[in-house]
C-alpha cells in the first residue's frame, strides 16, 4: 500500500497535515514513528528577512527527522517562492509543499494561503517557478475553491499539473467553509480521476472506516489526517493497518500511552526550552486528556504547572496512575471506532449535507 512522489516511494497512505503551531519537529517525528508516509513542516514565510525569527528557524530544523524531509512555503511572489525553495533545498529539504489552501484570516488576507485559488493565472506562475527552480519534487495542497459559489479545485488541479507539480493535497472544504460543516469529497473524487498525479485526500479523515470509505469514494492515493492526530498519534498505524487488512488494531495499552506522551513533552522541552516547551505541552496534554475522558481530572493539574519539571511530574504521576489501574483504555477508541458500512455512510451524508448548501 504506497504510492510515489518523484523519486520518493511513500511507503504508507497515510499522511500527517502540516498546521501551525502543532506539527512542530517533536509531533511530526513522532507521527512518521506510528507510520504516516509524509510529515511536512509547519507554514514557512518566503519572504527571506523574516527567517531570523526564533520560530522560523525551528521551522527550519530537521535535525532527526526521517526521509523524506518536507518543507511547506506560503506566500504570493512565484520569484520569492521558488528563492525560498532554493534555500531549504539547500538546507535539507526534500520535497517542497507549496501552501494554497490555510484559510486563516492573517494570511488570506495577505493573499496567500487558500486566497491564491481565485488567481488561476498566479497558481501558474508560482507553480511554473518553483518547480522549474530545484530538482526535488514540489507539491501542493488546495481547497476545493474559495467559496461554494466558486470551487475551482479542478481546474486549479489540472494546473498543478501542467506546472510540474508532482502530488496535490485536496480539502474537501472551501475556504469559506473554514473547518465547519463536513467535508465534501466529490471534488476530490472528480480530481482524482483525471489527475495524472498523485492526489491526498483531507478533510474529516478521524478513524481507519472513515479513511477506508474516503479512498474507496474518491480513489485518492491517501489520505491526510490533521485535527485526529491531536492526542492520538497512533491513529496513523491503526489507519495503515486497516487499510492493509482490513481489521482494527487493538486499542493502545495504557503504559504505551504514558510512554508516549511523557516522551513526547520531553522533545518538547529539549526543543522549543523551557517556557515554550511549557505552553506548548500544556496544548498537547490537553488533547491527550480529551482523547481519554476518565483522565479531564487531570487537566486543571497539568495546565497549571509553570514549569517542566513540575509539569512533567505531573504527568508522570496523573498518566502513571491511570495506567497502573487498568491495563487497556476502556472501549473502542477513535482509531477503532465504526465499521466501513459506518464510513461509507458518512461519506453519503456529507454529500447530501454539500448538496443541500450548495
């Protein structure tokens, strides 16, 4: 079950969705350790005089991270876009994502992100620039248009191509959706069919069924999963397993969990220091107790710690506990949840639900 970007054979249908201020180096490490096939970097600048910024050099910092290293650019100038390019080929880069589809308001606003998508002829040109400025694959991920009066994601698709660009990545929403309503998939569907690339699949993608029933409708060659990582990041080797045999994995034991995320606020620590580090586990912590519900008595302890020595005490002691009652997690968890009847259902309801605010 793999498909090829370039020269890269993506051993896995799975991906993890790039998005600020979550797919840092820690989490995408540890997404490609439970199995998604791609994990690019959160939202870079092309503008070069920004990259001073503490955080676009971590941004920039692949240290450890598996092959094939993937750097996601956002900006509306195809020559500082393909310079960018250069530069984090130059730096490690493996593939470059060029960013047309965040629909947050600060960079729409600058006209880029998802805002691109009602310049067909600029798609072009910034395609046609990058690709042509470095010898490593260029990809591209979309919505499906800017609103539901205006979903140009075929025709933006048939441009990609054109352009030299090697895999597209489609949300099943416009920008104007946000990340309201359900995803649409027919538009990746008719995508799909005559792409002559690569195309990924996102939006909505929260468990093995559903991503079962999303390539089995769209016949995209994998899925991204974005918001469903948060908290779980084993739901990328549930999902491959799935696919592979068509049987849910068992649910993780609650050791593992524990392991898991007390690893996981360690790299934190060690990369964004110690006040950084401390906010952004706070973030994480909560998703893993929201992911669990017998541990939200947890949080209030967890979100108060001030430090990462507390904080990691904390941590260790509220997960150690919970692990120490009961060897599994109780019930089926996100990964295990439905069946494909279930996601192909789910597939059928959000196309009525398209349908009817079309």
């Amino acid at each position: 079950m793999s498909f090829s970007i370039g020269p890269w054979r993506i051993e896995a249908r799975t991906v993890l969705a790039p998005m600020a201020g979550v797919t840092d180096r820690p989490f995408r490490i540890l997404c490609r350790r439970f199995g998604a096939g791609l994990a690019a970097s959160e939202m870079i600048t092309a503008d070069q005089r920004l990259w001073h910024t503490t955080k676009t050099r971590q941004r920039m910092n692949h240290e450890g991270e598996p092959e094939p290293r993937v750097v996601q650019l956002a900006g509306n100038d195809p020559a500082l876009l393909a310079d960018a390019a250069r530069a984090n080929v130059d730096l490690g880069a493996q593939i470059i994502d060029i960013n047309m589809g965040c629909p947050a308001k600060k960079v729409y606003g600058r006209l880029c992100g998802s805002a691109l998508l009602g310049d067909e002829p600029l798609v072009g040109r910034i395609l046609e620039n990058v690709a042509r400025a470095v010898d490593v694959p260029v990809t591209v991920k979309i919505r499906t248009g800017i609103d539901r009066a205006h979903v140009n994601g075929l025709q933006i698709s048939r441009i990609a191509a054109q352009s030299g660009i090697r895999a597209i990545a489609v949300h099943g929403r416009t920008r104007a959706d946000f990340y309201e309503g359900e995803a649409e998939y027919e538009t990746i569907r008719a995508i799909c069919a005559e792409a002559g690339i690569p195309v990924i699949a996102n939006g909505d993608v929260d468990s093995a069924a559903k991503a079962r029933s999303v390539l089995d409708f769209t016949r995209a060659d994998a899925v991204m999963i974005g918001r469903a990582a948060h908290g779980s990041p084993w739901i990328f080797r549930d999902v491959n397993s799935f696919l592979e045999t068509g049987k849910n994995t068992a649910s993780p034991l609650r050791t593992e969990i524990r392991d898991i995320i007390l690893e996981h606020i360690t790299a934190l620590y060690a990369f964004h220091g110690e006040a950084a580090g401390v906010r952004i586990a706070r973030k994480h912590l909560g998703w893993y107790c929201q992911q669990h519900t017998d541990t939200q008595g947890f949080r209030p302890r967890l979100m108060a710690a001030e430090s990462s020595s507390v904080q990691f005490a904390t941590a260790a002691a509220c997960f150690g506990e919970w692990a120490d009652n009961e060897n599994k997690i109780p019930g089926q968890e996100r990964a295990n949840a439905g069946n494909e009847s279930e996601g192909r259902q789910d597939i059928r309801h959000a196309q009525a639900q398209h349908h009817r605010h079309a």
